[in-house]
C-alpha cells in the first residue's frame, strides 16, 4: 500500500469522524433543551440557560458546516472543539441548578462521542477533562450549601470515571480492529502486486518466445511458399495462394496477440500512442467506433498501469457492452504535486449490474477488480458509473510517479 494511498485513507476517515461527532454535537441539543424544562428553576436561571443554549445552538450548526467544508484533521482543531463544549455545558449545569441539575448527565454522555475518533489516549485525556470540568461546576455549589453532603458529586464522578475507562477501551478495540484491517489490507495489496507482476514477467516471457518462435517459423513458412510459386502447376496455384493467405493472416493474429501481452509501442511512443493502438484493434474486434480526446503534456507517472486499465476496459466492452460508440480521454488535471492524470472510457453499450462484478469477483473473476485495487493502491481513484445507458469509467493517477513523504500518524478528526 503506497504512502499517498494510506495518507488520503487516513484524511478521509479523519473527516468522517469529525463530520460524525458534529452531528452528534448537533443532536445533543435536544436533551439539553428539556434538561432546561425543569419548573423548579427560577426564571433568573432559565434566562441564563435558554441564552447558553442559544448560543450552543450556534455553536454545533456553525461546526457542523464548518467540518463539511473544512474536515477537521489536526489536533488544534479537535481538541478546540470539545473545549467549546465543555466550558458551555458548564455554564448550562450551573443555570440549571449545579450537580443536581439533568445537564450534569453530559459529562457522563460525551465521553462516548470521543470513541468515534478510535484514539483511546484522546478519550481518557477528554474524560479526564470531563471529570475536572463537573468538579469545578459542583464546587461553587457546595461552598454555598455547606450543609449538603459531597457524596452524591464522588458517586457522579466514580460514574464518569467508569464511562471513561469503557470508552477508552472500546477506543482501543476498535482502533486495534482499524489496524488489523489496515494490516490484511497491506497483504493483501502486496500479493495482489506480486501476483500482477509474475503476470507481467509471465507475458512477457510468452511474448519474446511467440515472436522469437512461431511468427519467425511462420515467415520462414511464408517465404518458403513464395520459392515454390513459380514452380507450381497451374491447378494448384489456388491452393498455394490460399496457403499463403492463411499463413499472413496467422501471423498478423499472432503480432496482434504478441502486442496485447507486451507492447513496445508502450516504451516507444508513449501511453497516447498507445491507447489508440489497443483502442484500434479493440474496435475491430467490437464492431465499433472510436472518438480520441488525448491530451498529454508529455510523459506521466503510472503509464503501464494507466494502459493496462484501458485495455482491461476497452475489453470489457468488446465482451459485454454490445456498444457502437466508444470515447477514450486522456488528459492532466491540476499542477504541480496535486495534478492528476484522468483517464475516461465512455460506452453507449447496455451497461451493467455492480452487484455481477461482485459476484464475478468472489467467483474469482478478478478482471477490473483488480485494477480497481492496484489504482487505490497507487494512490489513484476508479470510479464506474452505469446508471444510465451506456457506462463510463474514470481512473485517476497522480501524474507524478514520485513516491510521496513519509505517512503521518493517524490525525484527530
């Protein structure tokens, strides 16, 4: 699994997670607000409350939008946020009546929103932060009223206090879980690039020995036919012509065959030229037409790979799209180190069900599964669409081959 890979898998579940507690924060609203219903608070107090609530209300929709359009993936940024909660959830305890007040069971909720982020050191250090914060909210409390006891505030916090150990260890399990997944998906991309490369070596090696074996035994056949032509009665010249004819077609097959297992024009001329040569012979086979939209600066990055998608691609069509029409785009988007390589296959053929390919996949069928693997891989993106008539692929590669820095750690969302 390459750097670029694991770094945009690493971002993504950062912004999901942050995306999730915003929405929990957002939720919360609702038992704060009948929290603050209570009728035994005076109006003073519910003033005071409904003021704070308004402004968590602001607060949690402010967030929210924020981390939408700005996932939140630094540590700054995660740890600002439940800051902000706690130091308005305390104001909203204290103008709700102090430890006795229902708001205080958000110290004991919250913790459960941190397992999301599956960093169990973050969660004990936020309970910590919990445990601290409805002490300093029950403290002002019970100075006033001396005469209560401070039980009922040390059996809260041996609540809290257990919630958090729990939460740390779900935390820890699920990001142990995280990483063993991580750790199969490393095998299993590391099999995967050994299997295709045997694969390559393999086509390769039947490559040099189809043309270094039968075309040149062929030719030597074909030239020996010509020899003999002009000693060859007349009655049997249609028959020597048909010889040859079959020999040439023979071996204009086996140079088409020789080609698909290892082009040279690859190397040679480039991935456009390339392209239309595979999207040629893919036509005639089909039966179908072929628009080029290609559009290259030069050389890219991942250029074998980029090929050998396309003609997984355009195979795919020749077998099961019955199109008439196909168009095939190659371009670079962006500049720089974010710029893309886009490669597009667009078909007006009868498409196809997602639910087949997974099924044809677990048959062992790997075809454009496995491509679609050695492009996340490579830190690209495959994306298939066939809702409507026809199907179109995407395949995006970063355009600079250059392997990437180092991954950083797993980010707070």
């Amino acid at each position: 699994m390459t750097t670029r890979w694991r770094e945009r898998q690493v971002g993504e579940m950062a912004a999901q997670s942050s995306r999730y507690v915003a929405w929990c924060r957002l939720l919360f609203l609702v038992p704060l607000f009948l929290a603050g219903r209570q009728p035994e608070v005076d109006y003073f107090y519910h003033f005071w409350f409904n003021c704070l609530l308004v402004v968590y209300a602001l607060w949690s929709v402010g967030r929210l939008g924020w981390v939408y359009r700005r996932p939140v993936t630094g540590f700054r940024g995660a740890v600002a946020a439940p800051a902000v909660d706690l130091l308005i959830v305390t104001g909203l305890a204290v103008a709700a009546g102090g430890p006795d007040s229902p708001v205080r069971y958000a110290y004991f909720i919250w913790p459960l929103a941190t397992v999301l982020w599956q960093l169990p050191k973050v969660t004990a250090a936020f309970g910590a932060v919990c445990m601290a914060a409805y002490a300093a909210m029950s403290l002002p409390h019970l100075l006033t009223r001396a005469g209560e006891s401070v039980w009922p505030v040390v059996v809260d916090e041996a609540y809290v206090l257990w919630i958090v150990m729990v939460c740390t260890l779900v935390a820890a399990l699920l990001r142990r879980r995280t990483e063993t997944v991580s750790e199969l998906l490393d095998a299993r991309e590391l099999l995967l690039d050994d299997a295709l490369a045997a694969e390559a070596r393999e086509r390769a090696d039947v490559a040099d020995a189809l043309h270094d074996g039968a075309v040149q035994t062929l030719l030597a056949a074909l030239h020996d036919l010509e020899d003999v032509e002009a000693v060859v009665p007349a009655s049997g010249a249609p028959a020597l012509e048909r010889a040859q004819t079959e020999v040439r077609r023979t071996v204009q097959e086996m140079r088409e065959i020789i080609f698909d297992l290892h082009p040279q024009i690859l190397s040679a001329a480039g991935l456009s030229a390339a392209l239309e040569a595979a999207g040629d012979r893919c036509a005639r086979r089909g039966g179908f037409t072929v628009d080029y939209d290609l559009r290259l600066p030069g050389r890219v990055g991942h250029e074998a790979l980029l090929y050998s998608t396309a003609r997984e691609l355009l195979g795919n069509v020749v077998k099961h799209a019955r199109a008439t029409h196909v168009r095939v785009g190659l371009a670079v988007e962006g500049s720089g180190a974010g710029a893309e390589t886009v490669l597009t296959v667009r078909d007006n053929g009868v498409g196809f069900d997602k639910r087949i390919v997974q099924r044809r996949l677990r048959e062992g069928h790997i075809g454009l599964a496995s491509h679609h693997v050695r492009v996340e891989s490579a830190g690209g993106r495959l994306r298939v669409d066939s809702s409507g008539a026809g199907t179109a692929v995407e395949v995006r590669l970063p355009a600079d081959a250059r392997p990437a820095g180092p991954a950083p750690d797993a980010p707070v969302p």
